[in-house]
C-alpha cells in the first residue's frame, strides 16, 4: 500500500495572464501578457513540492494546448497529475490588472471551462487519501461541482485526514450573493482548518467577521490574515499572532496561497492533526504563521504566483524545528 499524499489539492487549475509592462500603453490590446500557472490549488501544490513535500492536484484542465501545457508545469515542479483530468472544454484563464500597489483586479474567462466542468466521478479514494486535503469555496459553483466538493470532503475524512478550507471568496462568480454565503456556512462547518482574510470575511459578514466564524466554524482552527498587520492562528492553542515580513510587493497574486503553504508545510512536518496534543502547541502554530509569512513574502516579489518562490531554505529551517519539537 502506497503511503497517503502530504496534501491533495481540489480545485481550479488554469492560466493567469500578466501584463507585460503595465506602464507603457493606456490599453491592454497594445502591451502584451505573459502566462504563468494560476489557481488556487494549482499554487499551493507547486509551493509545497518547491518545499519538498508529496502533493497533488485534483481539478481539470482543458484537452487543448493550454492544459497541456499547464500539466507539464506541475509535473515539472514534482506535482502529482495522476487526479489533473482532462476535459473536452476550454481551460480556464483570468487576465491580472495591477495596481501600483501590487494588488490585483481579475477579468476571468471561466465559464463552461473544464475547471469549473468537475464531477463527482472525477473523486475518487485514491486522490483523498491524504494527510491534509484542501479546497476553497469556488468549486460550490453549480450542482456537479458542489457535489464533487462535498464527495472530496467526504473521502479526505474517511481517510482521516485533516480538512483545510481557504475561504478564497470570489464574490464576482456568483449571481446569487445570499446563496454565496448559504452555501460557503454550510461547507465550513466541515473544516478542521479555515484560513480567512480579512477581504473574505468583510464579504461573508462586514464588520462581523470574527462571529461569523464563531458561528459556523467553533471547532476550527483559524489561520487569520491581515495583510501588513500580520496573520493570527487561533484555537484549541489559544491565539498566536506574527507580524508581516516587510517586502516590496511587485504582484500580490498567489500570496495568500503562498502564505498557506508556509504554514501547512509546519504542518505536515510536525506530523500532527487534530486528534493529537501537539495541534494544541502554540508554538507550533507561531512556526507555522512564520513561515507562511517568509513564504507569502516571497511570492509578492515577482509577478506570477509562484514565480518568486525559490530560496526556500528559511522556510525549510521552519518545517526542520517543527519536526524536532
């Protein structure tokens, strides 16, 4: 029997377009995009193999040049495609507008491509068995894919592993906003982990954010960030806090999944769960908001999601005094 995956990774795959040089035209026909690996999921699988754990993608891709393409970047980056399925639809794409600030404003074309074209047939055992299974909230979007997402749920905690929920909230791809936020309370009711910026909760519950959470996710551990006022982890360890890692942010793009990188890879390196006395270790949990940090740091410091995540030693030493403790 093959050992369980460190993270399986549910959830879109596709092209994200960068402007080339945002500064030299007034429109984007005149300037040219440059396509680097985008999605959720897709970033967070290539940030935790770069750190040397066993992760895997479960989405689909499109039977065109762009799928393939994105396939052989993973797979190049150690990934395991083995649940990447391929689908007579179009890939998915988003064009990235940046602000001076780094901050990004997304045009997707993603409706009726093969990332949102998901089944619940395309989860099976083998692509849950894992010790941390993790997703985000915008494959609720349509019936198959709710019950692909529910069915991912399902088999990760049949295998015993520990559920991860990025809120990752996309308001624009919902037509329904009190049924965005019906179905998002349902789902988080399921997670042992629930990472929540501020933007997502400001989306879900305004200034009632942190009752929102109370309400729906009591039993989770929170993983809470705050942009430049640092990230908090709170939960059975009581609170932690740790501040942002001061850096010049060329593309924010794929931060916050850098960011949940960093921490999971404490994670995975402790060997711990919920089920186990260490997940209630603050110091693990500062660890693990470090290191998320130094990993989120790195993404910021080049366009493109994963662009800027190398030199990862800082982290790794992290993940080493994890497995130590």
């Amino acid at each position: 029997m093959t050992s369980p995956l460190d993270v399986s990774c549910f959830g879109e795959v596709l092209f994200d377009a960068f402007e080339a040089d945002p500064k030299t035209a007034p429109f984007p026909t005149s300037r040219g995009f440059k396509l680097e690996l985008g999605g959720a999921p897709a970033n967070l699988a290539v940030g935790l193999a770069r750190l040397g754990l066993s992760s895997a993608v479960v989405g689909a891709v499109g039977a065109d040049r762009f799928g393939d393409a994105l396939r052989a970047l993973l797979e190049a980056d150690g990934v395991d495609v083995s649940y990447l399925a391929k689908l007579t639809k179009r890939t998915g794409l988003a064009f990235a507008f940046r602000n001076d600030k780094g901050e990004p404003n997304f045009l997707v074309y993603r409706e009726n491509t093969a990332d949102m074209s998901m089944t619940d047939k395309h989860i099976t055992p083998a692509c849950a068995k894992a010790r941390f299974g993790v997703l985000g909230t915008s494959t609720l979007l349509g019936a198959d894919m709710k019950k692909a997402t529910l069915k991912f749920v399902e088999l990760v905690k049949k295998a015993k592993g520990t559920v991860v929920l990025d809120l990752n909230v996309r308001a624009h791809l919902w037509s329904d906003a009190e049924q965005m936020k019906s179905e998002i309370a349902e789902l988080v009711k399921s997670a042992d982990v629930v990472k929540a910026s501020e933007a997502d909760l400001d989306v879900l519950a305004g200034k009632r954010g942190i009752t929102w959470l109370t309400s729906h996710a009591k039993h989770a551990t929170w993983l809470l960030t705050r942009g430049e006022n640092g990230a908090a982890a709170v939960g059975k360890h009581g609170e932690v806090t740790a501040p942002t890692k001061r850096v010049r942010c060329i593309d924010a793009v794929g931060a916050g999944d850098a960011f949940l990188a960093g921490a999971l890879a404490v994670l995975v390196s402790a060997g711990t769960s919920p089920s186990q006395g260490s997940w209630s270790d603050a110091k693990l949990w500062s660890r693990a908001l470090e290191a998320g940090h130094l990993m989120g740091a790195k993404a910021v410091s080049a366009p493109g999601a994963v662009s800027g995540l190398i030199a990862l030693d800082d982290v790794k030493s992290k993940m080493a005094s994890a497995k130590k403790a």
